[in-house]
C-alpha cells in the first residue's frame, strides 16, 4: 500500500515534466513562463521559448523576470526594464541579487554602500 501511494503521488509529476533544450548557452537562469533570463559573460538575455527567439538585453549579471519585467545589478546599481521594449530604467540604489515580483524589486545591499550605520556600530 505504502508503494502505491508513493507511485499515485509521483506519477503527475513525472508525466508533466519534459526537457528541453534552446540551444543557448549561459549562467544563472531564471524562468518565468515562457521567458528565461540569462547571463552570457556580462551580457543579459532573454529566451523566449515560444518564439524561440533570444534577445539582447545589455551589459549586467543576476537576472530576476517577473511577466515582461527584468530585474538585474550592472556596475554595483539596480537596474530593470520592460523585455518588450528594453528600456533600462536605473534605480540608483546600490545593491545585489535583485528579485522581481509585480512591481516591487527586492535585494540586498551593504550598509557603506548606502553611506548609513542602522545597526551604530
């Protein structure tokens, strides 16, 4: 019985999954839809797999993708754009590891960076 169980719960799982490949080649990929964003050297991409077309976006690294909305750090600065348009918007605030979601980005950064002490040590 404990088999089956096992087995009834595996199994969706193992049925939806599927590889794939896009022929690309890159660093730290991050998926939303049918949308991956990726480094390749300095340079950020966006694979979009129903096209199967791979854009160009410009110099930065650590990709986030939320629907059209690339968030990434290039040069120390928090950058994003929209992947339709790729208009790079600059948010001015120093940090890494962006994460995008709706219309908030989050990341982390270093108390020098922003010039201030919140913990007075």
């Amino acid at each position: 019985m404990r088999y089956l169980f096992a087995l009834l719960l595996c199994l969706p799982l193992a049925s939806a999954l599927f590889v794939q490949s896009t022929g690309q080649t890159g660093d730290h990929p991050r998926l939303y839809g049918d949308l991956i964003a990726y480094e390749r050297g300095n340079e950020l991409h966006v694979f979009d797999i129903s096209k199967k077309e791979d854009i160009l976006i410009g110099n930065g690294r650590d990709p986030s993708i939320f629907a059209y909305t690339l968030a990434f750090e290039s040069d120390g600065v928090i950058k994003y754009t929209n992947v339709r348009d790729k208009v790079i918007i600059t948010t001015n605030a120093s940090g890494q590891h962006p994460s995008v979601y709706s219309d908030s980005i989050v990341f982390s950064t270093r108390e020098s960076d922003l010039g201030v002490d919140f913990s007075n040590d």
